[in-house]
C-alpha cells in the first residue's frame, strides 16, 4: 500500500527482495546504490553479521520523477533468506507494493528456491496479499557461475503459470540486468498503483485517463 501524502505531494512504495539464501538479494541493492546518482539515493542501511550475512534487513530508498506534482520514493529492502528468521520476512513483506524474487541459478539451489518461493507465498497469505495480485518480478541471478541452471528449466519451475512474471537473467556482483529488473518491478508497481487508485485519494496532478485506466 503506497504512503500518499498531499500536503507535501510525496508518494513512496515500497519493493521488497526476496530469496533463498546468499542468492544475492543484498548485491542488488549494493549495486543499485553504486550505479544511481547520490543526489538521488539514501545511504545504503546493512544490519549484517561479521559473515555479511543479512541478519534483519537492508534498506535504500531513491527518487524518481515518475508521477507528474509528486515526489516519489521506491523504499527498496531486502530480507534475510535464513528460515530462522521468517518473522523479519513477514514484517518486512507487510503494506509490500511489489516484490523482486531473486533465485540463484546454481543446479544444486533449485529446492531452497521452490521453498523460499513457497514461503514467499504463504507469508503473503498470511498479510492478506497474495502472489497472484501483488507485482512481482523474477531475477535468475548468477548466471556467470558454470553450474547455472538452463532459464528454461528455471521457467519451467518458477513461472509456469497463466500469466508468468517478467523474468530476468542477472548476475548482481558486476549488475548486470539489476537496474533492469529494478526498473522492470517500478514499472509494475505504478502500473498497480494507477489502476487501483480511485479519483478521491489520487495526487491532483495525475492524469483522469491513467486512473480510469
Ligand atoms: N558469482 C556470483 N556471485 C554472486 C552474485 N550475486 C551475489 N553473489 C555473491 O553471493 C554471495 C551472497 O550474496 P548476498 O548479496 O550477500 O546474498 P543475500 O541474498 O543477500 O544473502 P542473505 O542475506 O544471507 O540471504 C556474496 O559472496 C556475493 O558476492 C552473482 O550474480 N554471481
Ligand atoms: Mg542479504
């Protein structure tokens, strides 16, 4: 649900990352906050172990000049991929506008994924979302590793279903096709955002046909 507030016309949403262990939710957000303008972009905030293992969340916020008389900000997070800490997952996920599903690509991961996916979906089910309503986005990450599972079969797994997700091959260490999929999930969510809002809460300044849309 995104945060409007029309007296000093902001709206942010907010896009959580999500996967199964160490598939390199915390490099997107470490290359999204290399590669933007500062000017533009928060400090990244990491809560890390001494391992750099993700212990309660990552978070960076940017700007974007992507509804006309309204600042908006993208609250990115990331949640750690541990089962140990399912409670920070489901907090994390609440009031969530979109999710990135980051999948590492390695052969040997593939049941970690399919159980990170499952626990994706049961977490949203239990806030009263669901994967089938919120904008998601699929990112088949590392795949400069020699045991990467072919995208075929990763798509066959993950995204046979009546309307797949958009999909896309990364490798979050160099990001490659991180801010591709960045871009690719804040399209959705302002696609999400334009369809559901109604007149009366709307930013004045938004355009009647994109919310009859
Ligand atoms: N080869 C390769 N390594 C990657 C890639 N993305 C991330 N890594 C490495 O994988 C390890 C884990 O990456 P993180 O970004 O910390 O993974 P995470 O998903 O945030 O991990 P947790 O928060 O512990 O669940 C690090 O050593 C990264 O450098 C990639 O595309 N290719
Ligand atoms: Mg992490």
């Amino acid at each position: 649900m995104p945060s409007i507030n029309h007296d000093d016309h902001t709206v942010s949403f907010k896009i959580v990352y999500c996967g199964t262990p160490l598939s390199g939710k915390t490099s997107n957000l470490q290359q999204i906050h290399a590669k933007l303008d500062p000017n533009g972009c928060s400090d990244l905030v990491s809560l890390s172990t001494a391992q750099d293992r993700t212990l309660f969340f990552d978070f960076l916020a940017i700007e974007a000049d992507a509804l006309p008389g309204y600042k908006t900000t993208f609250h990115l997070y990331t949640v750690p991929g541990q089962v140990t800490y399912n409670a920070t997952l489901q907090l994390v996920l609440r009031q969530a506008d979109g999710v990135v599903f980051v999948a590492d690509s390695q052969m040997d991961r593939q049941r970690d994924n399919l159980q990170s996916l499952q626990s994706l979906e049961a977490n949203l089910r239990m806030n009263g979302s669901s994967i089938d309503r919120l904008p998601i986005v699929l990112q088949y990450n590392k795949r400069d590793l020699p045991n990467a599972a072919p995208v075929e079969y990763l798509e066959y797994l993950f995204n046979n279903r009546p309307t797949p997700f958009l999909s896309f091959e990364s490798d979050a260490r160099t990001g490659r096709n991180v801010l591709a999929t960045l871009n690719a999930i804040s399209q959705a969510v302002l696609h999400q955002f334009r369809l559901r809002t109604s007149p009366e809460d709307a930013p004045n300044e938004l355009p009647t046909e994109a919310l009859a849309a």
